[in-house]
C-alpha cells in the first residue's frame, strides 16, 4: 500500500517542544549541521514539508520498527508507547535483560484489569509497576533485599502507581494471588517451587530460566500446572502457566 510521507527540517533544539505541542511522533531520518530531517505520515498546519514523497508501508510493521528518539534531554515517544521511570538504582530489573522484557510481554498478553498480582523477586519493581499499569488490583512486590525494596518503594513512587514493597522471602506470604510473575534464578526455583506454586490463584509467569536443560526442569517442576506458553530469548525462557481447571481469556 502507497501512502504520503512528509519530510520537515527543524533546527535540533526546536524540535522537541514542536513534537509536544503537536502532540506528534516523528520518523528521523537525519542529522546534519545542527538541523534534523523527520517523516511523519500526515501534513502540519504551519509548517511547510521540505518534500512529501509517496512510500511503500505496512503501518503495522512500522510502529514495531519505531524507536525512542533522543533529542537533548528529551525522550520522544509515540503514543501508543507508555513510559516506566527506573532509578539507576542498585537493585536488578532495568528493563533491559531479556527476562525482564519477556516478563513484560507474558503481563501484556495474560494479566486482566483487577487481577491482583504479587511479583517474587521485585528488584527495582519495574514488573510490579507495569502490573499496576496494565490495570491491576492489589500489587505486592517483594525481595529479600533491603535495596531492592527501597528502590521498588521509589520507583513506585515516581511512577504515581500504588504499589506495595516487601522485604519477604516468599515462604513467608500466606496468601494467594491471581497472578504471581518471579524472575528468579533456576537454583532458587529448585527450593521454593512447591510453595511458589501454591500462592498462584490462576496464572503463573517465570523466567530466569537458561538453556534447554533448565527449561526441561523447569517444565518438569511445574507439575500440575498447564503449560500456556513457552517463549524465549537470547537463549533465556519465559513460561507461563496456569492451574488446570480454571478459565482464561488469552
């Protein structure tokens, strides 16, 4: 499909509040002599296009392609990218190792508005707040780390969501939750699996798990539980399981 395309030029320092006035995202194409070139898919009133030019797109596969753009201090983002702010703290769980993306993805696609969700294993909270974020009731993360948990505590904080920090080991929750997500090492899995597995309600999501024989373990770990799916990374595993018997809209 052919659609128009819209180069603009803006001096650097100028783009950034152009984009938030217009409430826009844009394409860069180029940086040169202080003056970036930009694509975007409609016309600006007030703003005339160095040139407009038609392309050959899939819309779709283009907002998979999309990048945060940094200009200056700012972070562009399109609207249909929802930010998370970390702390550079000391406590694991930046968003850039792959089980915490494959965390983040297994959230997006089983995690329902109300669910309550208790996050083992927490670290800065990053998936403890995106719960909050995709519509959670009650969200508890916990740690054995008394920096993780003051780091989850800030983040929460600076991400305006409420969520409650811990310092627990998970043998010490009593309490089920609808959901339960730990990214946690194999060697922790092998020693609290059997209570692991008995605090989740409905879905359980778990990653940590390297190679395939961890996963062969793993799998073998989880018992009772229904395998829903098994996805990987950079040689890393997320599954996501749930209890037989019960009933989710996937």
């Amino acid at each position: 499909m052919k659609i128009k395309r819209y180069i603009f030029a803006l001096p650097e320092e100028e783009l950034p509040l152009f984009l938030e006035r217009n409430k826009l995202s844009a394409q860069v194409l180029e940086r040169k002599e202080g003056i970036v070139y930009f694509a975007l898919y409609e016309p600006v009133k007030g703003l005339k296009p160095v040139r407009v030019e038609e392309v050959d797109t899939d819309w779709e596969k283009w907002r998979e392609r999309f990048e945060p753009i940094e200009l200056g201090s700012f972070v562009v983002l399109p609207p249909w990218k929802r930010p998370i702010f970390i702390n550079p703290g000391m406590a694991f769980g930046t968003g850039l190792h792959p089980t915490t993306r494959l965390c983040a993805r297994a959230l997006e696609r089983n995690l329902r508005a109300g669910m309550s969700v208790l996050d083992v294993g927490t670290g800065s909270g990053i998936l403890a707040i995106i719960s909050k974020l995709l519509g959670a009731g009650r969200v508890l993360g916990i740690d054995i780390s008394e920096d993780a948990v003051r780091e989850c505590k800030r983040n929460a904080e600076l991400n305006r969501v409420d969520v409650e920090c811990r310092l627990s080991d998970v043998r010490a929750v009593d309490e089920s939750f609808d959901l339960v997500v730990a990214n946690l090492e194999m060697r922790i899995f092998r020693e609290v699996m059997g209570k692991l597995l008995g605090l989740v309600g409905e879905i359980g999501i778990f990653s940590g798990i390297y190679g395939e024989n961890e996963l062969n373990e793993f799998l073998h770990l989880l018992g009772g539980f229904e395998v829903l799916s098994v996805e990987s990374q950079e040689n890393w595993f997320c599954v996501v399981g749930r209890k037989k018997d019960e009933k989710l809209i996937v």
